[in-house]
C-alpha cells in the first residue's frame, strides 16, 4: 500500500497523451466532459510530434532539447554515411521500394536506434547529409535532455510508461488497468498514438471522428473506475500534442524549385517535408535563386529570423535549415518527401495563425495556474512529482520505477 500523509498528495496520477486530439474536436464536444471539468485549449509549437512531445516531456523549446523536425543537416555524424559506398548507382535503382526498405533495416541493425525512425520518402542519395533527432526512446529515461523520466527517476517515484513501442492503445489500456489493480505504480504515462494515423486518413469525416472520439471516451472511463476502485482517490489528466488541420489543397513546390538551374546537393540541399520545406545553401547564387522564387510565392511564407526564434528554432548550426519556407494552413506540398499525395490532414502549421492546431488539456485537478502552452502541461507534471515526493514519508519508497511493459 501507498503510504500516506498529510503533508502532500495521497492521489494515483494517470497522464495520458493521445497524439492529435485537437482543441477543435473537443470545443464543443461532451468528451469526458463530467469527468474532467478543467478543460483548456493548449498552443502547441510549430512543426511534429517529434518536437512537440519533447516539449511536452522536457518543458524545454527545440533549440534546448535538440529534437524538433525527425532530420536534420549533419553529414559527418549521419547514421547513413555507409551509403556512400553505393552512391554510384542509379538513383532509380537507390530508391526503389526494395532497396529502400534495405536501407532503413540496415541503418537501424548498424545504430540500434531505439527511438521513432523513418526514412519516409527522402531520396537515398541525400540520406548521408542528415542525422535523425530521435534516436533513443524518449519515453524511457535518458531518451531526451531534462526528460520528465529522468526527474521521476532522479526522485525515485514508483511510475510507469506506455507506449506504441510496446503496445496498440487498445493493449496499453488493458495493461495499466492490471498494474491499477495491483497498485504498482503512482505515475502512470499512457501514450496513445493511434488517434493521430486515424485523423490523417479520416478528420473530414465528423460522423467517424466523434465516434472514435467516444471509443477513447469509454476507455479512459473505464480504466479510471478501476482505477478509483483500487487506488482511491485519482488525479487524470488527458491532453494532447497538437490538433489536425483539414487538407485544403496541394502545392507542388519542387516544380518552382527545379528549373533554377542549381544542382542539390552540389549548390543547395533541401527537405521537403509536408508543410514545410527546409533549406541549406553553399553558394550565395544558390541562396539568392532560391529564396527569390519562395519570396513571390502565395501558398506560404518564408520564417524571418525573429519567428524562428520565436518557435524556438534558432540553433547556432542551422541544423534544421538556413531559411525554412511554411506553408499556409491546410495547404500541403504535393508531391513531398512525406508522399506522392498529402494525406486528408496534417499539422505542422503556424500554431498562432491555424485554430486547428491547437492541442487540449483535461483534467479533474484544477490547476494552480492557467495551462496554455505545451511548457505548461509539462510544468503540471513537475509539480505534481514535487507533490507527490512532499506527501511521501521519510523512507525511501522501493521499486523506484519500471520504464517500459513487460
């Protein structure tokens, strides 16, 4: 049993992450609604979930914890530099499907890469120029600079996480209802990943979200009646690293790229992601084409240096691009190195100029301070592992802590 005293918290926490779940979904939804009446749009940051989870589980902004988009420029520590050795192949040949697949099996046996990795669509050739952010599991400690793992850790706090690493949402669920019931734990982490695949393919159809929504509904009420049967008094918190935006239309930028006259790598190296596209220059004649032709562009804007270091970009190394060009909410590029065709939504848009971005918060603990930001949300888990640690007794509690399911 938990030992309990009067100085601090006697409560089991249950934190849970569904990848997605945006602020626009929920606004007007009756969505845990009795359950948790705290609920709050939260402003997520420009880019992934590869940047906004380490916010999320750092409190630190990407220029602090190094992860922000999944590659970065790096061409002397790349994990693909051992492609070189075949760089005199075709490039029809380098990127097909087969040796496509053999490249990502082999660059991940060589590193043991533990985190999230994918080569998506990036053509081969470029692959040796770019290191990958997320190479060990961040919801395990160590995995991130300042991880809210290390300090639960550091604390000696009995918790525990979950995550696609191990288990569907469905399973993830089913196990923390056993370890509730066997009262192992007072941190619980549940990382629900699934929701995000989901609206990618399905967020125009509101008939399929709200009944997708309802399914999470009834599980979270289900895991935390079980919870509160075995544990007594809970403190749930449900919330969310960014929304999804509506695809509006596609945009093929490589198109107003390509007839420049600039070769890549050799005067310029880009990444086009799906929202955005990322740009290194070796020459000025390079630069001055390239952002020339970005700067008349409609369908997004070229980041001015007081943005990106508004969104926490500025890196002294410009590892995630010279100049980053966005583009408008809803607009996606067509074709990308994310895919041939955008999926029905995405995000990684402006976080202040798309209300589709915005992630949720949730809870039945009134918070001491107003939760607007990501660092926010963060600051709630902190304070409530400060908690916890006050309200405990002087002798240190056993089986500190189990990071990932048996």
């Amino acid at each position: 049993m938990k030992q309990e005293t009067s100085s601090g918290p006697a409560a089991t926490g249950i934190f849970i992450l569904i990848d997605a779940l945006g602020w626009s979904y929920l606004k007007d939804s009756s969505f845990l609604a009795d359950l948790l009446p705290y609920r709050t749009s939260v402003q997520t940051i420009l880019g992934f979930s590869s940047g906004a989870i380490p916010v999320l589980l750092s409190g630190r902004p990407p220029k602090d914890s190094g992860h922000w988009n999944l590659f970065y420029y790096d061409p002397k520590r790349s994990p693909f530099r051992w492609i070189r050795w075949v760089s005199f192949l075709p490039k029809s040949l380098l990127n097909s499907r087969i040796v496509r697949r053999g490249v990502r099996e082999v660059t991940h046996l060589l590193n043991k890469f533990g985190g999230y990795f994918q080569i998506y669509g990036v053509p081969v050739e470029l692959l040796p120029y770019f290191d990958i952010c997320e190479k060990k599991d961040i919801y395990r400690p160590g995995g991130l600079p300042g991880s809210l793992f290390d300090r639960l850790e550091e604390s000696k706090t009995r918790y525990r996480t979950y995550s696609y690493h191990d288990f569907s949402d469905r399973q993830i669920f089913d196990q923390a209802a056993r370890d509730l019931k066997a009262q192992k734990f007072d941190f619980y982490f549940l990382y629900l990943a699934e929701f995000d695949a989901f609206l990618h393919d399905r967020c125009k159809f509101e008939g399929e979200v709200q009944e997708k929504i309802r399914q999470y509904d009834k599980w979270i009420r289900d895991l935390y009646a079980q919870a509160s049967t075995a544990n007594g008094p809970i403190d749930l918190f449900v919330f969310s690293d960014h929304g999804m935006t509506p695809k509006r239309g596609g945009y093929d930028l490589l198109a107003e790229i390509r007839p420049l006259d600039l070769k890549m790598p050799g005067d310029y190296i880009a990444i086009y992601d799906s929202t955005m596209a990322r740009f290194w220059f070796f020459n000025e004649r390079a630069r001055s084409r390239v952002l020339g032709k970005l700067a008349g562009l409609a369908c997004g804007r070229i980041l001015t240096a007081d943005e990106i270091k508004k969104f926490g970009l500025d890196f002294s190394d410009n590892r995630f691009g010279d100049s980053i060009f966005l583009m408008n909410p809803g607009t996606l590029i067509e074709p990308s190195f994310m895919g041939t065709l955008g999926p029905e939504g995405m995000h990684g848009f402006d976080p202040e100029r798309d209300p589709h971005s915005s992630a949720v918060f949730l809870t039945n603990r009134a918070p001491e301070r107003p939760v607007r930001t990501l660092t926010d949300v963060n600051a709630i888990m902190q304070r409530w592992i400060d908690g916890l640690r006050a309200g405990a007794s002087g002798a240190e509690r056993q089986n500190s802590s189990i990071a990932i399911s048996q």
